[in-house]
C-alpha cells in the first residue's frame, strides 16, 4: 500500500486543538457576559432598595412633622431599618435653611440698591430662615466585604407657616 491510497476517517490533531480553543474562547466571552449581567443585576436590585427604603424613611419623617414646630425636628437621628434590612441604615440631618448674602450683588447692579431695601431683603432673609428647615435623609448600605459605605440622601423642606416674618423700618 502506498500513501496515496490512505483513507481519512477522523480530524487531526491540529483541527481537534483548533476546534477546542474556538469552543474554550466562546465559553470565556459567555461566561464574561453574564457574570457582567448578574453583576448590573445585583447593583439594580441594591439602588431599588436604597430607593424605596429613603422614600419610606421620608414618608415617615413628614409624618411625624408634618404641622409641628421646627423645633422639635431633631439636628441629627440615625438607627437601622431593623432585621428585615440588616446591611441599610439611615440617618436624619436637620438645619435652618440660610439665604445667601445679596447685599453685595445687588450694590454691584447699575445705580446700585438704597440702604431701606437692603435692610428689607435682610430682614425677610432673616424671616424666612426662621420659618424653613432643611431635612435631609441619607440611606446607608454597607455590603458585605465593602470598606466603603454606600451613601444616597434625599432633602426636603419644612416651613412654620403661623411664624411671622416682620419688617421693620429703621429709623422709624
């Protein structure tokens, strides 16, 4: 028998070790894919919860306050979500809301602004500060194995509409 009559019935090694690391590289871009989709899945499901958990935590903040005095709005409260949520808590941030100083802006406009309405726009500057507070709620998740906390807050405002804004004229 000669060589030209040898028959082919199989691969060869090259096209077997061919066909293996074609198959090797499709499994590493599949399995690439969906650790990628369960991560982006896992980040979803944690923003949801931090979501719902500041919009209940808010809810029950303006529950609380809603009509009291500013006053009894603590500074600052933290605490946990409890056993249901074991790796969130939340805290409550609490202050006067403070304007911004207009006086030099408003001298700096052409022909300037007289020293009555400057004592006006402080005092209702004064006022409203007095009868706004500002209360942010800020979630926390810890995840596990994280040395950084992950932080989002919501802020929203409480305003005293029976306390009075006066002005006064001076020199009067």
């Amino acid at each position: 028998m000669t060589s030209s009559f040898r028959r082919k019935n199989g691969f060869t090694l090259i096209e077997t070790m061919l066909a293996i690391v074609i198959m090797a590289s499709a499994l590493i871009l599949l399995t690439n894919s969906w650790s990628g989709s369960i991560t982006r899945v896992r980040k979803t499901q944690q923003i949801f919860e931090i979501a719902a958990l500041l919009e209940r935590k808010m809810a029950e903040v303006e529950i609380e306050y809603r009509g009291k005095p500013l006053d009894s709005i603590p500074e600052e409260a933290e605490d946990s979500f409890g056993e249901e949520y074991p790796q969130y808590r939340w805290k409550l941030t609490s202050k006067k809301l403070e304007f911004p100083d207009l006086s030099a802006a408003l001298t700096g406009q052409d022909g300037g602004v007289d020293q009555m309405m400057l004592s006006l726009i402080k005092q209702l500057s004064e006022g409203l500060s007095q009868s706004i507070k500002e209360v942010t709620v800020t979630v926390v998740f810890q995840p596990q194995g994280a040395t950084k906390p992950i932080q989002h807050s919501v802020t929203t405002y409480f305003v005293d509409y029976d306390k009075p804004v006066t002005f006064g004229v001076p020199g009067a």
